[in-house]
C-alpha cells in the first residue's frame, strides 16, 4: 500500500470513532466521553498503519508498538475510570460548554471530536513513522528511548495513581499537594513529556530526525502552552482554595532540585 494510505487511513478510523462518540455526548450532554478514545486511539493508530503497511517489523518497531500500546491503554482507564467515578462531566469540558453556549451542541464536534482526533493523528505520526522504517534491531539509542520512556510511563502512573487514592477519600474540592505534587503542580504532565521523549529517540535511531523531534514537541507544546497545564492551572486556581498560594511556590512542570533537596533535609 501506498506510504500516504497508510497514513491517511489511521487518521480517517480515528475520526470515525470520535465522531460515533459525539451522539453519544449529546445524549449524555457530556462532552467528556471524548476521552474513552483518546488514550486507546494512539495505540489503534499505530497498530493500523503497521498492519496495513504489509511490512514485517522488526524487534524495534515491536518495541514501539509494544510501549505505544501499553501507554495508551493505561490512559485510556484511567481517564474511563475517572469518568465513572466522577458521574458527570469532566469540569474542563463544562467550561467550554459555557464559553461556546449557546449552540455548543453542534460546535463540539469541531471544538472537542474533531479537534481531539486531528491533534491525536500528529501526535501518533512520529512513532507510525518508527513502525514503517522496515525491519530493525534494537541499538543503543533505541535502549535508551525505550528506559526514558519506561521511566515517563512510571512517573505517570504514580501521579495519576496518588491522585486517585487521594480523591477516593478527600473531601469534594480538596487540594492534594503530597507525594510528587509536593515537588511539581503536573508530574503526570511530566511524565507523558518524558515518554514522547523515549519515544522520540526509539524513532531517532533509524535517521527519521523531523519524526523524531515532532511529537515530543507537539506533545510539550500542547501540554504546557495550550491545554494542558494554563487550562487546569486558572480551572484550579478559580475552584480551589490555597491553590494560588500552591502555585506560587510549587513550580508546573520543571522541578526545582535545589528546593526538592531543602524539603528533604528539613
């Protein structure tokens, strides 16, 4: 199959599955039932472009299946279980909602369904374009992706992990600030950067630089300068007590090791 099919019919099954959902909101009047397709859909990607591609893989491209696959379908329960245990709609959904009213009924097709599915095919593009290399061993870069990328799947885990065991037994509106948070605002932001880096250096290896590069910065740059950490930082600091004083003395994203480094002496 042509290298443009094999591109194209992923982004076209992605969009198929988050415009199914869009009724489906509507009928709940949740626009939050986007996010059951936005983990698992990264791994569904690359495992339709591998698959159709006709291409044997190699231990490399298996291995950025493999850890594609296991991070999006971690996120994709975690944030399916949020939503059942929340039971209503997520708040950032609800605040757009109120921004696009009146008329948000139709709008959310393009502003959340769509938009979630054309962001989701970019980002998915550098690791389906590790797939389609050919077949390749795994070297010492790939090694190095792959332990980078473990280690931002961890860190993830850990975060979401803690602030789920921390929401199951607060009081609604309480403000967690221990374990990692205690050190960064967003360590499960952190985290997923971490893991598109790994990524990114497993695609690296077999010369695919523009690959390679794009989506750990389109994952960056969507996570720290537009829906990521600015929408939950003016959310919380709107609907939290103490968050302002959290943030100011917390970084986001970055952490502070001489500061980390007091906090464990003291």
């Amino acid at each position: 199959m042509s290298g443009l099919a094999v591109y194209l019919i992923p982004l076209l099954v992605t969009l198929g599955v988050f415009v199914a959902l869009w009724p489906i909101s509507l009928r709940l009047r949740d626009a939050s039932v986007v996010d059951i397709w936005w983990g698992p859909g990264f791994g569904a990607q690359i495992v339709l472009a591998a698959w159709w591609s006709g291409n044997a893989l190699g231990p490399r491209e298996w291995m950025l299946v493999a850890l594609v696959c296991l991070w999006s379908l971690r996120l994709g329960w975690v944030l399916t279980a949020r939503r059942a245990r929340a039971g209503s709609e997520d708040p950032r959904y609800t605040v757009l909602r109120d921004a696009w009213h009146p008329g948000f009924w139709w709008k959310s097709l393009f502003v959340v369904f769509l938009l979630q599915g054309i962001l989701q095919w970019l980002i998915a593009l550098g690791p389906m374009a590790g797939v389609l290399a050919g077949q390749n061993n795994i070297g010492v870069v790939a090694a190095i992706g792959a332990a980078i990328a473990a280690a931002g799947l961890g860190l993830e885990a850990l975060a979401d992990r803690q602030l789920d065991k921390f929401k199951r037994t607060a009081e609604p509106g309480a403000l967690f600030t221990g374990g990692l948070r205690a050190h960064l605002r967003h360590p499960n932001y952190l985290g997923e950067v971490v893991f598109w880096i790994g990524v990114g250096l497993i695609v690296a290896e077999g010369g695919l630089w523009i690959a390679a590069l794009w989506s750990p910065l389109l994952i960056t740059v969507l996570l720290t300068r537009l829906s990521g950490v600015p929408m939950l930082d003016e959310r919380l600091s709107a609907t939290r007590p103490g968050y302002a004083a959290y943030r100011r003395a917390v970084p986001g994203f970055i952490p502070r090791f001489r500061a980390w480094r007091q906090r464990r002496a003291a």
